[in-house]
C-alpha cells in the first residue's frame, strides 16, 4: 500500500490482483429509485503479468455493479477462458497475445488464446463476454461464473465480434467477425441471431485486404463493414514485426449491403485514409446512408509497419459524420467532423440503434489536465440543438465509457442516466458516477464509491432488473 504522502500513480491501466463482493457500498448523494438492474463492465485485467504485451491482450475481468431500492452492490470475477484455467494451473503465464505462446508451454497446453475482455451484452436470455478473435463466452449473471463457449449448437464458428448490433426493433443480434479464414486473412463472416435465440443467417466474404475490423454500422435496413488500413499481416507476425500496423496507403474501404440480402452483393465504397474503433450511431434517409463515427487520422496504440509509433496529435478520436449516396452517383463516401473535442466510446439510448436519433454521449479528453491522454470527462450532443455539453472531472482523474440507462420503458430519448466508473487518482480507487443524461454540467447525482479501483477497461451494458 502507498503512504499517504506519495504522489498519484500517473494511470490506471495496471491489473488488479483480487476478486470480492462487496454487498453494500457507501452512496455519496441519492441514487435514483428508477434505476433498478446490473452495470455489467469489461476490461483486460491480466492474471500474469507479460512483459511488452499489447493492453488489449489481458485476460477479462468483469466487474457488476447491481442497483436496486436506492442501494448499491458490487462483484467482479476474471472470465475462465481456457487460458485463463492453463496459465492459473501453471502458475505463470502461458501465452503472449494474439496467438503468441511463450517458451516451454508445457505439452497438451491448449491452443485457445482467447480472453473475452472486451464487452459484455445481454441477448436473448443470455449474458455474453466478448471478444473479436473468438466465440462468446457465457456468464451466469448472478454470480459472474463462466458457463463457457456458447456456439448456438454449432450454427456459426470462428471470430465473433465485440461489438454486435441489437437490434431495437426486431431483437435480432447482428454479428460480423474478421481473420474469419484463420490469423490475418481477408475473410469476414456475417450473421444473426434472432430474438428467439437461434441463428437465422451467416455467411463469409473477402474484405479488400486484411485488417483490425473492431466495429461496424447497423442501420434499420443495411449493414456496413468498415475496412479501414490498421492491417494485419502473417508475415510481420512470424518475422517479429508488429502483427497490425498502419498502412493508410491501402486506403479506407466500406462495404454496404442490404440486411435479409447476400454478402455476394456488397458494394463497396471509397473514402479517406482514417481509423474508427467505434461508431455512435447510422441511419437511413432517403437514398443515403449516415453514420456518426469516432474517427481517428491516425490509429493510437499501434505503430507503421517497421514499429514507428503514429503520430501522437493526429491518433486522437473525433466525433464524425460519414454519408453513403446509395443513388448509385458515386462510390465515395465523405466524412466530416463534427466536433473539436477529442473522445471515444460514443453510446446513444439503445432505444434509437439503427434508427434517426438525437442524443449521443462519449468520454472526452481534457487537453488543459495534467491527465492529457486520459479521458477525463463526458460530452453530451444533442444533434437537433445543435448543442454540446460537456462535465470535465476534477484534474487527474479518468471516466470509463458512458452507459445510457432509460428513466423508464415509456421514457422520451434520452430521459434517463449515464452510468460510468470514474477512478479517483488521488486516493487510488474507483467511484460508480451516476449522472442525469440531459444534464451533465451539473456533475454526477450519486456516486457509489468503491474502496478499490476498477483500472482502465473497454464497454459496458446496462441490464434492467424488471
Ligand atoms: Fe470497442
């Protein structure tokens, strides 16, 4: 433990070495007695440490926060992936992330590198931890145990990604994964399972080169798969070069197809060379399509191809717009951006997926903090004012990915809560923010606060309890 009078750790990235329940925390301010149901988050949280590993390797751990009666519990457990059970066996980590086995694994290891740290959705009675390179794992939601691969009996296989689209309206998931043919390859698939829970479609395709595909675009009638040039690259990988790598000569590539159609009839469309980890919001209007995206010039966290880092002022995320003209008039799409701000993990009222929308919210960066890579604080756009809000954390401090909770079934867009982790860098720990979604310049309206902290992880999802 540090001393009181030591300075801040400078992030919050590192693992924590502990499971707990902590059955009833201490609530600074009210929450509010709508809220009823489980914040379900996910991040890597590495059971041995690997030294130079990638962030984006570590094994999950999922962390629940349960609110009900104005009252706030908390649990988190690590996934039991099959490598998470070899490496806690041997005492000592097994594997080296994307794929990479250490020296002297010991014999009848598995294969099985995956780690489901990357989201956690709630679909068809079933709560799934996520992650691109493999299929979901399925938790028991009371208790967070690992009930292990689910495969809808074997109806699709290969990678699944971490950010699957649900459907508002017909309750369908939809799905796409990439390296589909095996570790960087071109291959796609596409699928969907419906709300009764079983599979109705999947197929594969070939993507123009092979890429990091982390999120794609579902509007009410079409499907949109990025290809944009973080590449992934066999040869680099066996030659100890970086495994992905930015190579904007290759272009940026987005194929369109209709939903219920073929992958056969993708077409694809051309624009700027840029990166998108993770969209807000598309839609339908008229004969084109939008979609409001996070968009770096430049990816952060991977290099070029001969381990030169990017640009550290361009690999910063902004909120922009992307039409598709489907007329048939031209095959480029454009891109402007929206916002000044810098962010990531945009989120809107699951209510809206797909659909026209006003309201979205993201995690800023606060280029003025002493925090200045972190993100330290939330922007709320509302699109039809035209108007931008923003509530910046005391200075030093980080916010996770903003959860929209809805005040009710009933509820306008947007009438509910935001609900995200914020860690403390002063004291070291963790604070569950509850803020009012239409009102965040007045700070959060409780705080349910955790004597340890939850370190820097990727998405989350809210599950009502009714
Ligand atoms: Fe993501």
């Amino acid at each position: 433990m540090s001393s009181s009078n030591a300075l801040p750790p400078r992030s919050n990235v590192a693992p924590i070495p502990m499971e707990c329940d902590a059955p009833f925390l201490k609530v600074e301010g009210e929450l509010p007695r709508e809220l009823n149901g489980t914040l379900y988050r996910n991040g890597p949280n590495p059971q041995f440490d690997v030294p130079g590993a990638h962030w984006f390797v570590g094994d999950g751990m999922l962390h629940a926060f349960h609110i009900e009666n104005g009252r706030a519990s908390y649990r988190n457990r690590w996934v039991r992936t099959p490598k998470w059970l070899a490496e806690h066996d041997a005492g000592r980590a097994l594997f080296g992330g994307f794929g990479r086995r250490l020296s002297n694994v010991p014999e009848g290891t598995t294969q099985d590198s995956g780690v489901a740290n990357t989201n956690i959705v709630f679909h068809a009675g079933r709560l799934l931890a996520l992650e691109e390179g493999h299929m979901p794992t399925e938790i028991e939601p009371g208790t967070l145990a690992t009930r292990g691969y689910q495969t809808y009996r074997d109806a699709i296989a290969g990678p699944f990604t971490a950010h699957p689209k649900l459907d508002p309206v017909t309750g369908e998931m939809v799905f796409f994964g990439y390296n589909a043919a095996g570790p960087f390859t071109p291959k796609v698939s596409y699928g969907v399972v419906g709300a009764n829970g079983e599979v109705s479609q999947f197929e594969r395709f070939d993507a123009p080169y092979a890429s990091m595909v982390h999120d794609f675009i579902v509007t009410e009638k079409h499907v949109l798969f990025p290809i944009l040039p973080l590449t992934g690259s066999m040869e680099r990988a066996m030659g100890g070069r970086p495994p992905y790598a930015w190579e904007p000569d290759k272009g940026a590539y987005v194929g369109v197809m209709k939903r219920g159609g073929s992958t056969k009839d993708i077409i694809w469309f051309r624009g700027d060379s840029c990166y998108v980890f993770h969209v807000m919001n598309a839609w339908e209007d008229g004969q084109r399509i939008i979609a409001d995206v996070m968009q770096f010039a430049e990816p952060p966290l991977f290099p070029y191809p001969d381990g030169r880092p990017t640009d550290p002022a361009k690999s910063k995320a902004r909120l922009c717009r992307w039409t598709f003209d489907l007329s048939g008039a031209t095959d480029r799409f454009t891109q402007h951006y929206q916002d000044e701000t810098t962010g990531e993990f945009p989120r809107i009222d699951d209510r809206q997926a797909g659909l026209a929308y006003r309201h979205g919210w993201y995690a800023c960066g606060n280029p003025a903090g002493a925090a200045a890579s972190g993100l330290s604080g939330i922007v709320h756009v509302d699109h039809n004012a035209n108007r931008r809000a923003q509530y910046l954390l005391p200075d030093g401090d980080t916010i996770s990915e903003p959860v929209f909770v809805e005040r009710g079934a009933e509820a306008a867009e947007g009438d509910g809560w935001l609900v995200a982790t914020v860690w403390r860098a002063r004291e070291n720990r963790s604070d569950l923010a509850v803020f009012n979604a239409l009102d965040i310049e007045s700070g959060p309206v409780a705080l349910v606060q955790l004597g340890h902290r939850v370190p820097d992880g990727f998405h989350g999802n809210w599950v009502n309890g009714r």
